[in-house]
C-alpha cells in the first residue's frame, strides 16, 4: 500500500523500503544526524494526518515479522499507555499531548549503543525512518558542516542595534521542528573555540545558561522551541557589533551579523 501523506522536518532522497507483509513502502524520509552520548534527541515523524487512538510502535532497525518488540510503544486502554523495552527503559518517550495532531516523534536520551537507524510504525504502517550516528561524549558536531545534506544552514543575515535597543536575532527551522529536546547554542565570533553566549539544553527540563559577560541580556522563546523557533532575545551594548550565530548540531546553522553603527 502506498503512503502518500507524510511530512518530515528535514527533506532527504526518497527511499523504498518493503513492509513486513510484503506491501511496497515508498516516499519515505529518512532524516539523518549527528549528537553526542548523553544528549537527548527527538526522532522527526511528523504526520499531515488526524490518525487518533492508533498504536505507535518506535522500533531500533526495521519490524521483520510480528514477533518484534518496538523499543517505544504507545497504545489506548482507553487512555494512552506507553511502554518501553527493557534495554530503552527510561530514555525514550512520546509527546502524549501531540499524538492527537500527527506528532510521533521520539524523545530519547542517547547511550553508545544507539547508533542506527529507527523506523516509526502507526496503526502497523511505517510513516518514519531515522538515522543517528552518536558521537563519542565531547567531540563536537561541525557547525557549519558544509558537507552534511541534513543540516539546514540559513543564509548570514544582518541585524541593526543600538546600545541599549533589544533587538532579536533570528533563527529558525524550515517545517517548524520540535527543538525543546535539543542543544541549541548561540556564538559570538566566526569560530567555536569560545564558550557559547548562551545555551539551552534539556535535562528532564529546560536549563539556559548565559556567558558571564552576557549575563542577564540573553534568552530565547522558550515557548516556541517546539515550533522551530530559536532566534535569540539579546540587549544591546557597545561591545555587541559583530558576526553572531547558531548551532543546533546536525540540524541547524544561522549566522547573523549585528550592525551597532
């Protein structure tokens, strides 16, 4: 049976792939990218359809026969349950609240053992393919990386400020992606050899840190991470001219440029 309604975050080659009763699966996404050991990540499926009260099956490789065991499972007894497989037990999960609009996308918090590629089934049909290489803890993602076809890389963009304007410097997704879960860092100067102004992760809940000496002037809309949106709130000083940009590693790269003429 051919899938024909489906929506990913990050557009990739089209590939073919056979389901475990033998239908032809084709159009499907595969998304790949990049993080390291003890990130957590969410695995993109996002679905242009109202599909309520399905199973949701997360699986590590592809379902081969009906004896598999998903790695995540959500399914309604009459509300929704979500189970877990003993080697995934308690980093993984859905966004319960969003099933209901087409997002089952994957919360998971990465271990060595998590390279691979995952496969979203709903109502036993597979809308989602996902591929992570996990990088050894401290090894950082190329932001840019030029040469990775996942990353959404923004053109520079010039941004006018004042001593004391605020001013936003813009940053976000092309398909409005879910980013709560990710790190996102914002840089001043054209290289990451310096502590990031500031940075959002998510550690069973939002943490931002700032740089001592953008202390108090920084902070990002928090509220619209989940929508793509990591521009960057910033209160202008004098020493605040320059290039400026954004990492989110694997998946996103915005420089911009603040003009304090």
């Amino acid at each position: 049976m051919m899938i024909r309604v489906l929506l990913l975050c990050i557009p990739l080659l089209l590939i073919g792939r056979v389901s475990a009763s033998g239908d032809s699966v084709s159009q499907i996404l595969n998304t790949t990218f990049e993080r390291k050991v003890g990130d957590t990540v969410t695995l993109p499926c996002l679905v242009q359809m109202n599909i309520t009260h399905e199973r949701v099956e997360w699986f590590k490789g592809p379902k081969t026969s009906e004896n598999d065991q998903p790695i995540h499972k959500c399914i309604w007894r009459p509300k929704a349950t979500q189970t877990q497989r003993y080697d995934f037990k308690n980093l993984t999960s859905l966004f319960e609240e969003e099933l209901s609009s087409g997002n089952f996308s994957l919360s998971l918090t990465l271990n060595t053992s998590h390279n691979g590629t995952y496969y979203c089934y709903v109502g036993g049909r597979l809308y989602c393919i996902v591929t992570i290489k996990v990088l050894p803890k401290g090894k950082n993602n190329t932001c840019p990386d030029p040469d990775n076809p996942n990353m959404v890389q923004r053109p520079n963009t010039t941004i006018k400020g004042k001593d004391g304007d605020t001013v936003i410097l813009p940053c976000s997704t092309k398909n409005r992606m879910n980013l709560s879960h990710d790190r996102v860092e914002w840089f001043k100067g054209p290289t990451k050899e310096n502590k990031p102004i500031h940075k959002y992760i998510w550690r069973g809940h939002a943490i931002q840190i700032q740089r001592d000496d953008f202390k108090d002037r920084t902070s990002l809309f928090e509220e619209e991470l989940s929508s793509g949106n990591c521009s960057l709130r910033l209160q202008v000083n004098t020493s605040h001219s320059g290039l400026y940009y954004c990492c989110v590693p694997g998946l996103l790269y915005c420089p911009v440029n603040l003009d304090g003429t």
